[in-house]
C-alpha cells in the first residue's frame, strides 16, 4: 500500500477543486463585467446619437468657450423642419400596373418632368414608357389596356437605373453591363412612342450605379461601380418630322460631348445635383463623407463629413453606406438612405444633419430608396421587413405609415420616384407591379 502516493493524489484532487472553484467565481465575475460593459456601451451609443441629433442647435457651451460669437449662430438658421406637415401626402395607391416587364421584375422607375410619362427598367432587359394616366380612366381594363399599349424597348442588358432629361424628350438608362443608352420619345394621342438613339451609348467597366440630369442644362452624371463618374452634355437636333425621328433613331442627330470624368477608389453608389445643377454631389463607398464637385470653378472638390459638424468632421469612419441620395423640393437639402436602417436629412453642402429618420429596416442586403414630398415636409422610402410605404413626418421625426395599407405591394419595394411637380409617387416592386401613388382629397 503506498499511503504517500494515495496522500499525494488526494491533495492534487482537492487542489483542482479549488482550483475549479476559483475559475468559476472568476467567470462570474467576467460575465458581471461584459454586462455592465455592454450596458455602457450601450449607454454611449445613445449618447452620441444624441448628440449627432443636436448637431444642429446652436451651442451655449460653445459661445460661452468663445469658438462662436452669438452673431455667428443667429445668422445661420436652425433649419426648416420646426413644424409637422400638413397631413396631406398619398397614402393610397391609385393605379396598379401589372407585369409591364413580363414575368420578370421591375428594377427602377421615374416620372418625366410633365408626370405624364413613366419609365421602368426591368430584369427582362427592356425600358418601358407608359403613359399611366390612361389607366385611370373608369373602365375594367384599363390597367391591363395601359400595360398593353407601353413602348418597350430592349437593351443591352437589365435596367437597373433610369433618369429623364429635365429639357428635352429623353431618358437615359443604366444596365448591368455598364452601358448607359438613350432613349427619345413623345407622346401623342395618350400613347407613348419611343426609339433607342443608336450609336450614342455611354461606357463602363461595371455596371450603372446612379444617373442624374442636371436641372438646368442637358447634361447627365452618370456613376458606376468601377469608381468611374462620367459627366456628359447630350445636344439634341430638331426634326423636321417627329414619326420619321422616332423611326429607328437615325433622324435623331444627337452629339455626345464629353464634360469631365473622374476616377474615384470605391464605387460611387449615387450621385445628384445641387446649386441649381452648377455643383455635383456623391458619395463613394467605404468614405465617410459627401464629395461636392462645383462645375463653377474647375470641378474644384470639398467634403463634408457624414458624421455630423459635432464631430468637427475629423471622424473618418462610419458604419454605414449611402445607398440614394435625393435633394430637396427647396434644393436646400438632401436626404440619404443609408444600409444601417437610418434616412438622413443633411443641409447641402455641410456637415449639418438636422434629422435623422428610424423605425424601418434596410441593412446592406436591401435596396434603400427614398423620395421626397412635394411640400418637402415628408419622406417616403421603403423596409426590407414588408412591402408597405414608409412614410416619416421629418419635423417630428415620426414614422406615420408603414406595413399593411390599402393597395400596397405584395412584394418588399425595389424602387422609389418622387414627382418634381406634384405629390405623386411611383414605386417598383419584386411582386412585378408599378404603383403609382396620389393624393386623395
């Protein structure tokens, strides 16, 4: 019998049970800590949100610092958010446009600046313009009648991008091949007629991220994967016939001038016009800021942080990407939809966030989109948790619809158009229907 080693064995069994007691207190006391780690930080989060919502009041503490005298704030006005919207804004979809692009689904769309024309893209490969007015009219076919009658034309390969000129009969439209088309049309007698302008497309290496015409001269921006940003004046010649020039486009003499282009490290996911189309605005992925491009003074650029001015702009890092931008009915702001289920309200050309829209869900698997009001009190964008409109009060912040109303999609919402003119709203689905949503009074 070997009591040494028996004695031995026991002392090294009642030393790894203290051992295993003083390992588990030891746990205990790394889990109280991550909880009151993550409460804190938590805590922090709220704090800065807090603070990134405040950006825009003047500061007390500032000018009591002397980094502002009291002339400095009250010349710069709060903003123009300080009452909530009238309550008038389309709540209803009034026309329903069943499979304009088949079987497959709308990817895009936008109103030309009469309203009377509506351009969608589509998986299938084609645009369509229709003249969705027609559909309105109080017969029981007239939604399929008006799908029916739509001008398609095909392209190289899906549209997922569409933009109408603010000028001219034209609408640009970017595929996933990276090919930028053209497109004339007219409409005459409540039907759309349209041709591809041949021989004038515009190139990229990847597909077509974004496209904007400028409000006051026919040029469009156009932006793509690639980094690439490619401003373009489209000049279009008169035709002395408007049947031969719709007729395969040769009769349409248009010239493509090349303005600039730029080389950009990331992919530039939207770009818009600012300043009455004298300055471009966009922002390139993996950057925490909006890049401004003033066509005024030799493309000279500046940048303004994403983060809000109570940063100081030095916060290079945000967590989340700029997936639209859109500028206001008054041109003084514009508004992001971000991947991180946030739509920000940012003054042009600064830093200053004056709100910030929650209560929706869009991550980096969604396609956020927005639009704007025409009295610019309310925003409307879309959840990738249902198929309803969103639709935010931006004074209060508040989100005032979403989820189950009447004539709302089946499918979660692709894309967003807001009129330049009226309250009209148009919205592109995977359920493969346009929507195009009105006022009720």
């Amino acid at each position: 019998m070997d009591l040494m080693g028996d004695i031995g064995a026991a002392d090294q069994l009642i030393s790894a049970r203290m051992e295993n007691k003083l390992l588990k207190v030891k746990v205990e006391e790394l889990k109280n800590k991550v909880t009151e780690l993550t409460l804190s930080n938590a805590t922090l989060l709220a704090e800065v949100e807090m603070y990134r919502k405040d950006a825009a009041l003047p500061s007390f503490s500032t000018m009591a610092l002397g980094k502002a005298s009291a002339a400095e704030v009250e010349q710069k006005p709060l903003h123009d958010f300080l009452s909530s919207g009238n309550g008038v804004y389309p709540t209803d979809a009034a026309v329903s446009l069943s499979n304009l692009h088949g079987i497959t689904n709308p990817l895009c769309c936008a109103l030309d600046r009469s309203d009377s024309v509506m351009a969608t893209g589509g998986a299938d490969s084609y645009l369509a313009l229709t003249a969705w007015g027609a559909a309105l009219a109080p017969t029981a076919n007239a939604s399929v009648d008006t799908v029916n009658k739509a001008a398609r034309i095909p392209l190289s390969a899906p549209v997922i991008c569409v933009s109408f000129s603010n000028t001219d009969n034209v609408v640009a439209a970017g595929c996933m091949d990276g090919t930028v088309h053209l497109i004339g049309y007219k409409l005459a007698l409540g039907r759309v007629v349209a041709t591809l302008i041949s021989g004038n497309d515009i190139k990229f290496t990847k597909y077509v991220k974004s496209l904007a015409w400028s409000p006051s001269k026919n040029m469009l921006a156009s932006a793509s994967a690639d980094g690439t940003v490619v401003l373009t004046n489209v000049k279009l010649g008169n035709s002395e016939d408007d049947d031969e020039m719709m007729d395969g486009g040769e009769n349409y003499s248009t010239i493509l001038e090349p303005v600039k282009s730029f080389h950009l490290s990331g992919a530039v996911e939207t770009l818009c016009f600012v300043n009455d189309g004298n300055v471009l605005c966009l922002y390139e992925r993996e950057t925490s800021v909006l890049t401004y491009f003033d066509l005024n003074d030799d493309f000279a650029a500046t940048s303004h942080s994403l983060n809000g001015s109570v940063t100081g702009g030095f916060d290079s890092h945000v967590s989340f990407a700029v997936m639209q931008l859109v500028l206001s009915p008054n041109g003084m702001y514009l508004c992001a939809a971000t991947d991180a289920s946030r739509n920000i309200i940012i003054e042009v050309g600064t830093s200053n966030i004056v709100r910030d829209l929650y209560g929706h869900k869009n991550d980096g698997f969604s396609q956020p989109r927005v639009a704007w009001s025409n009295s610019g009190e309310y925003i409307f964008g879309n959840s990738q948790e249902d198929s309803g409109l969103c639709v935010w009060d931006i004074a209060s912040t508040k989100l005032l619809q979403t989820g189950a109303h009447k004539g709302q999609h089946t499918g979660k919402i692709r894309d967003i158009f807001g009129s330049k003119m009226s309250d009209t709203i148009v919205t592109a689905s995977y359920d493969k229907n346009v929507k195009v949503w009105l006022n009720e009074f």
